[in-house]
C-alpha cells in the first residue's frame, strides 16, 4: 500500500521499538526512526549493480509527501541519462554552499568586462552599491529569480526611473555574462524592458542655454567664489562643445601649441574603441590663453585639470557635476532668478545648437566628435582642421559679445566685488581669482601666460 499524508501524521514522532520502512512508488520509501523521525528515501539500481542503493531525499514534514514524490520522478530521470542520484544531490548541494554571492560576482563583471567596456563604468558600479547590494548582494545569483529582482526595480522605478534603467540594463549584462560561464541556466531578466515593464519613459530632453542664460551664468561664474581653474573648466566645455570626460582626462601633452590643436587620446572618449581615431580641436587664441591658464595653475602635474596642484593623478569623473547647481543658487539668492534645470551636458547640447548658425552640419559634428552617417568615417579623411578654426572663432565671437553685455549688465550684490580682479583675454575678461587656493596673483598679464610652456616642454 502506498504512503499517505495520515500515514505520515500517524507515525511522525511517535516512538517506537524499531526501525520501519513502507514502500510507495518508483523507489520512494519513508525510514521511520525508533524516535519517530520520518526520512523520505529513493532506492535504485546504478550502472547494472545486483544491489540496491539509497538515498535521502528530506525529513518529513519539512519535505512533504507531493514533493518528496517530484524529487523522486526528478531523480529518476537523471539515472535515465546515466546519473547517480547520489553524486547528483551531492553536486547540487556544493553548487549550492559554493556559490558567489551578487557582490562577490558582480565585481568580478565588473573588473573584467564593463571597466574595459564602458566609459561610465564608475556610475554603474555606484548604482549597485547603493541600491542594489543592501538587499540583494548576499543572495547568490543562482537564486535570484525574476520574482526576486522585480520587487527591488519596480520600488526604483518609482523614485528613480533613470536609476532603475541603469541598474535593469547592466544587470541584464551581467546575467547573460553569467549564463555564458554556467553559472546560471538562464537570464530572468532577459525580456523585461524598462518600458514595458517597469513604465518608464525616457525623455529626449533637448536643452540648450538661451543667450540670455549664457550671460546670467557667465556673470554667476564672475562674481561668485567659483574656483578659477572650475571657471576655465566650464568655458572650454561651452567653447568646443566636449565631452567632461575628455577635458577631465586630458594632459598637457595633448596641447600642440606649434599645431594649435589638442588631440582627445581614443581612450579618453566615448565612440574611440569604435573609430580607434582621436578627436582633434584647434585650438583658438581664447582657448590658448585659457589652457596656458590652467597648465600654470596645475603646477607640475601631467594633466590639465589635476586632483590637486602638481598631483599625478586627474580630477574625479564627479568634480564638475555640482558646478550647474551652485550656478543655479548664486543666481537665485543674489539676482533673484530662477533658471531652469541644467547639467555639465547640456553645454555640450548649447554648443552644437551654436555652431549651426555658425558652419555646416558636418562640421559642427565632427567638433563634438560624433560618428558621421554611412560610410564618411572610412572614406573621407579630410581633418577640417580649418573649418573647426573658423566655426570656433565666430562662435566665441558671439560668446564674447554675450560675455560683455553681461558685464554691462551687472547689478550691486552685497557679496564683495573688486572689479579689479580680472585677467584680460582676448575680446572679453575672465575674472580672476579670490581664493587664496587659487595660487595666482590678481592682475596677471596675458602675455606672460601666453609664454608660459609646460614644465615637460620647457625641459626639452
């Protein structure tokens, strides 16, 4: 007679004289203790033995009778394939005490494939420590099942769509990176989209400076206690048009004052693994003048824009993040204007819309280093080095006459003002330092800036 549920309950816990064991199905029995613990086993033949083996499958009632009966039909149908259920369990329960947790692998992805891969690696990396790790980075991946990973997207997709849309797409590439090492069966994240699934709309948000905002942050960056080397960093993002990341990383090594151009290294921008091609920008005397400002300021470090002066490594890839939003503040406590939202990004976006009324389509695209359409990249090799020269010095002529109407413009604050402190450049004045951090005297000649040559050239 097979094993019932009342069986079960009959004999659980009930002591006894001696050890019983009752049959059901397919091997399945159940061993009943003299103390009255019930043990599910499988008993089978393996590999043509005269004798039978077994194996337990769980403790009644924590297994119950239905699954006791799955696992068996389970583990019949591996010794079908030639498997000992034996050494089956044995390997699923190592797989199961040996398994990296979410963390421990996701740093591995990490290191291995989207550091090399991705430009915002750093970010990525972020996200998880911060949203994802405090609930889920001990589980490991094996176990992390849609039903698991849903509760904690959907909760970000509430509060932080775009967050949540980073998190879901670079977890959708580490699960299928690890489906290709076996580590799981499958992806659970395979076919969920963020639209879709967790209803999250992307915007195609299209924001540029309008010329009167050109001149209220012009005048923020003048008269607040912005640090001058963050002033020449946010005007030669507006100037060219670059990526932060490009000036974030560039050396003074990439500044050829005999060629006037500056070289953006493959590495250090965002489409050079596809192109394998550097960006190349004149360089303009406005520019010239402020990059010679910054080599000085940098003292004698390698890069441009140094962690700290004469420091042999750059500035974080978070360092002019905040410079919108302290903009956005000066003007809002001491002009009593609300400007609308704006990020280091948006520069960029203000300076293609520039350019365009300034040059040609293609050109404008080649001076933020954009990949051109159809088969341009291969067959035309042309630099457009001059046709960048002239782009850059209309459109810094426009900048200029902004740059003096805002001065023009300028209203009594009650912060300290000494209209004295201000270097001159050509066309129009970039203010000088006040801070003491700054190492630079007020009243600096631009020709003696002009002069100035990086300690590595000097040397040679």
């Amino acid at each position: 007679m097979a094993i019932t549920d009342t069986w079960l309950k009959a004999k659980h816990q009930k002591h006894r004289a001696k050890t019983l064991v009752k049959s059901d199905r397919d091997g399945l029995g159940a061993r009943v203790s003299p103390k009255g613990k019930i043990t599910f086993q499988l008993r089978y033949y393996f590999n043509g033995s005269e004798d039978a083996q077994r194996v337990d499958l769980g403790s009644y009632p924590l297994m119950s009778l239905n699954e006791a009966r799955d696992e068996t039909t389970r583990l019949r149908k591996q010794l079908a394939k030639g498997h000992d259920p034996k050494i089956v369990l044995r390997t699923e329960e190592v797989a199961i005490v040996t398994a990296e947790s979410l963390e421990a692998l996701f740093r591995k992805w990490y290191e291995s494939y989207c550091k090399k891969k991705k430009k915002g690696h750093y970010e990525i990396l972020r996200s998880f420590e911060i949203y994802v790790f405090p609930t889920l980075g001990i589980i490991p991946v094996p176990s992390l099942t849609l039903h698991v990973w849903l509760p904690v997207l959907e909760a970000l997709a509430e509060d932080v769509p775009a967050i949540a849309d980073r998190i879901l797409t670079n977890a959708k590439q580490f699960l299928k990176w690890c489906r290709k090492r076996q580590v799981i069966a499958v992806n659970p994240l395979a076919e969920i989209t963020a639209s879709e699934d967790l209803q999250i709309e992307k915007a195609n948000e299209a924001r540029t400076l309008t010329d009167d905002e050109i001149k209220h942050v012009w005048r923020a960056m003048e008269r607040s206690r912005m640090a001058l080397k963050n002033r020449i960093f946010m005007v030669l993002c507006l100037i060219y048009g670059n990526r932060s990341g490009e000036l974030r990383l560039s050396k003074k090594s990439d500044f050829d004052f005999d060629q006037m151009r500056w070289t953006v290294p493959p590495e250090n921008h965002k489409i050079g693994k596809l192109t394998g091609k550097p960006i190349i920008r004149p360089i303009i005397p406005v520019t010239e003048f402020l990059i010679r400002l910054a080599m000085k300021l940098s003292g004698e470090s390698p890069y441009l824009f140094p962690a700290t002066v004469g420091a042999k490594e750059p500035i974080k890839h978070s360092f002019a993040a905040h410079f919108p939003y302290n903009i956005m503040q000066y003007l809002r406590r001491y002009e009593k204007y609300d400007m609308c939202h704006w990020s280091m990004h948006d520069l960029r976006k203000t300076a293609r819309t520039m350019l365009s009324r300034f040059t040609q389509w293609h050109v404008a695209e080649i001076a933020l280093g954009h990949v051109l359409p159809g088969e341009s990249r291969l067959y035309d090799n042309h630099d457009y080095m001059e046709e960048l020269r002239q782009a850059y010095i209309a459109y810094w002529q426009h900048l200029a006459t902004l740059f003096a109407e805002s001065r023009a413009e300028m209203h009594p604050t009650r912060r300290r003002f000494d209209p004295r402190q201000h270097l001159s450049i050509p066309g129009i004045d970039i203010a000088a330092p006040t801070r003491k951090m700054d190492r630079l005297q007020t009243g600096v000649p631009a020709a003696e800036l002009l002069s100035y040559e990086p300690p590595e050239k000097a040397a040679a």
